[in-house]
C-alpha cells in the first residue's frame, strides 16, 4: 500500500480508507462516484461537470479497487464506471468526517 494509505476496504458497497497516520474516512459510493475526475465526467479544459447527478444511482456501490501507483486508487463502480482515478490526496480532501470538516472550515476562515 502507498506510505500515506495504510488499508483500502471496500464495506457495504462504500468505501473506508485507513490512513498512515491513523485517520479513518468513510466515503458513500455514490459521493466518490459523484466527485470523479475522469474525462467521461468533467470537461478536460474547463473542468465544467459532465456527469449529471441525476443519472447515478442511489444504490450504487463500490464492487473493487485496484491501486495506480503509490498515488492513486481507481475503483470499479456498480454501474460499470472504472476510468476514474482518485489520488490519495483528492480522497483525503473529501473526507466528510467532523474533523476534516471543522479544520476546512478554519482554513476558509483564515
């Protein structure tokens, strides 16, 4: 596994990302999915949104992962999506915990 990311576990068609220095994130498939990156998903140039949020389910689920490197992870998604990837960075940055969420909000604030 990449030195910043100690496990990757996919639980309940989610996501759970363990990280070296003992953070836990749980990520919704569908707001990973939502948030993907790929060519097919945002505008290459403008990095205007393509994918509408509309067209993915609520149900979808993560169905396996397969690690890019020592930087990145790219899952395979129930709808049959697979050429996004997600640097370990981009995923720490959407974490939804209440702690990643204060320290965001002291970083706007500052």
């Amino acid at each position: 596994m990449a030195s910043n990311v100690a496990e990757i576990t996919i639980l309940d068609g989610g996501v759970v990302v363990e990280w070296a220095d003992g953070h836990r994130s749980e990520y919704e498939a569908r707001y990973l999915r939502l948030n993907c990156g790929c060519a097919e998903c945002v505008e290459e140039w403008s990095r205007r949104q393509l994918l509408d949020p509309a067209a993915v389910d609520a149900d979808l689920r993560a169905e396996d992962y397969l690690l890019v490197g020592q930087y990145a992870v790219q899952f395979l998604w129930s709808d049959a999506h697979f050429t996004g990837i997600y640097p370990f960075d981009l995923l720490r940055k959407l974490c939804m915990c209440e702690a990643c969420e204060a320290s965001r909000a002291d970083a706007e604030a500052s």
